[in-house]
C-alpha cells in the first residue's frame, strides 16, 4: 500500500525558515513525481511545487518562486520542501502527493492518486 507522510511543519516567525519532509513507504519513489501542495482556511488547495521523478525538473508556483525549494533522494525514499522568508501567508496544511511521472508540464495536478495527511505550517508573530 502507497503511504505518504509529511513532517517538518509548526509555527514559525515571519522571514524565518521550514524543512518540510515526505516521507514515502509501500513502494519507491523512483518513478513518480511529486508535488507539494497547500491548504489555508477557507481557500481551495493550491500546488506549491513538483519535482520530476529524476529530480531533474522542478516547477514552483509564482507566489513562492525564490523562497522554496523542493528535492529529493530516491535513495532514502524522501521528498523535502525548504522553506525560506516565510510570509504569514504562506500559512497552510501542506501535503505531498505522488503519481507517475508524465512530465513537469503536467505537475502538480489535483488529481495525483495518494496524498500524504498533511502538516501544519504557521507563520506567525
């Protein structure tokens, strides 16, 4: 069975940093890409961030371009999203996601077939 689970998130003061782990079991990560996305309260989820199933290819959305930044070792099953100049809002569930890779075009996509629980960032004063 295909597990995702993330860890890494909490409350943190605006400009500070995050490491946001995904942590896959069940299976290797070898193949599929993987995307970080976002939930804030009473917003809809957004992508955040993808990487190839290489790690060749990235792709971040507008909002945190330059400030985050995804990789990832296949040989330790993991999955990171460094956070950095944290905003408040940037205050969100956040969760991985994995699906085969069809390109970087077309990651993330809602429709990745299995998503982690999720983890708590907060960004706060």
């Amino acid at each position: 069975q295909l597990q995702l689970v993330e860890s890494g998130g909490g409350l943190v003061q605006p400009g500070g940093s995050l490491r946001l782990s995904c942590a896959a079991s069940g299976f290797t990560l070898d193949y599929y890409a993987i995307g970080w996305f976002r939930q804030a309260p009473g917003k809809e989820r957004e992508g955040v961030s993808c990487i190839s199933s290489s790690g060749d290819s990235t792709k971040y959305a507008d909002s945190v371009k330059g400030r985050f930044t995804i990789s990832r070792d296949n040989a330790k099953n993991m999955v990171y999203l460094q956070m950095n100049s944290l905003k408040p809002e940037d205050t969100a569930v956040y969760y991985c996601a994995a699906d085969k890779d069809w390109g970087i075009s077309s990651c993330p996509r809602e429709d990745f077939s299995s998503w982690g629980q999720g983890t708590q960032v907060t960004v706060s004063s």
